[in-house]
C-alpha cells in the first residue's frame, strides 16, 4: 500500500516551535505572532471535506466494532483504508494518520505481524502537529504494547521521545 509522505523531523521541530512561540505569548498577554497554518494548505475543502469525514467515521466505526469482535482482518482493513484516504482528512498528515497508523499496527499485532507493527509505530509520529495533538500528544497504545518485544526497543523509545517533543508545548 502506499502510505502519504512522512514529514520529516526539522518540519515538526519548526513547527512545534510556531505552536511554543504562539503559546507563550498567548499567555504572557503581549502580541502574538502568527499562529502556525491549521489545517495544512492541503487540506480538503467543500465537498471534500464533507466526503472524507463520512468516509473516515464510517471507517474508523467498522475498525472499533471489528476491535471489539477481535476481527483483526477486517480492523487492518479499516485502518489501511484510513491511511489510504489520509489526504480527504481535514488535517492530512497530521493527527489522524497518526491515529489510523496506530490502528493498523494494533490489528497486526493481533495477528502476530510484529515487525510490520514496528514499522507502523516507526511512521506513525512523523506527522504535522497540530493543537490538540500538542496538546495532547500522540497515540501511546501501539507504543505500550509494543514496549514488551525486544525488537521493538529502539522504535518504542524514538516513540516516547517524540511524543514528549509533541506534548512539550503548551506546558506551564
Ligand atoms: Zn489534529
């Protein structure tokens, strides 16, 4: 499958920087600069935006209801399909790839796929930051469950290190 354009790390680097410059004159009251772009410039507009909501609610339904039944085929089709439509999301390459990656690392680790689970966790940070997910940072459940295999170790703290990048801004 083709997975959108990792972002590369500087990108995130430099954009956590807007969003910590921002936020910090945004709470010292002095003139803020500008707040960094949000949604990205290509994100879907009109009728775009409105498909690719439906269709990413709908998918992200049928991978929760597939999750809970333990249907790990159908919850790595669900969030491969996610991945794929990332660009109809109305913050493409940002949180909710995020997201849909962890999904389908998830679904492969049910299925015993752990290498490609790896490679899932490996891509999943490499995304735009974006208010909430600075807020509140990345996904931790792939990371968390992928924290037992040996193999995973270096991913799992590159993980954990970026998540920590992310939630850096916004604290007191
Ligand atoms: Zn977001």
């Amino acid at each position: 499958m083709n997975w959108p354009p990792e972002v590369q790390q500087d990108v995130i680097e430099r954009e956590l920087a807007q969003y910590r410059a921002f936020d910090q004159a945004r709470r010292a009251g002095v003139a803020c600069p500008d707040r960094p772009p949000l949604p990205p410039s290509h994100a879907p507009r009109g009728f775009r935006f409105a498909l690719g909501l439906a269709l990413h609610l709908v998918l992200k339904t049928i991978w929760l209801a597939a999750s809970a039944a333990h249907a790990k085929s159908v919850m790595a089709w669900a969030a491969k399909a996610r991945i794929e439509a990332d660009d109809l999301w109305f913050e493409p390459r940002a949180c909710g790839l995020n997201s849909s990656l962890t999904d389908l690392g998830l679904a492969l680790v049910l299925a015993g796929e752990t290498q490609a689970a790896i490679a899932c966790l490996d891509r999943s940070w490499r995304v735009h930051p974006c208010p909430h997910a600075v807020t509140f940072g990345l996904r931790r459940e792939l990371a968390t469950r992928l924290g037992t295999c040996r193999e995973a170790g270096a991913i799992v703290c590159q993980y954990w290190d970026a998540l920590r990048l992310f939630t850096s801004v916004g604290r007191r």
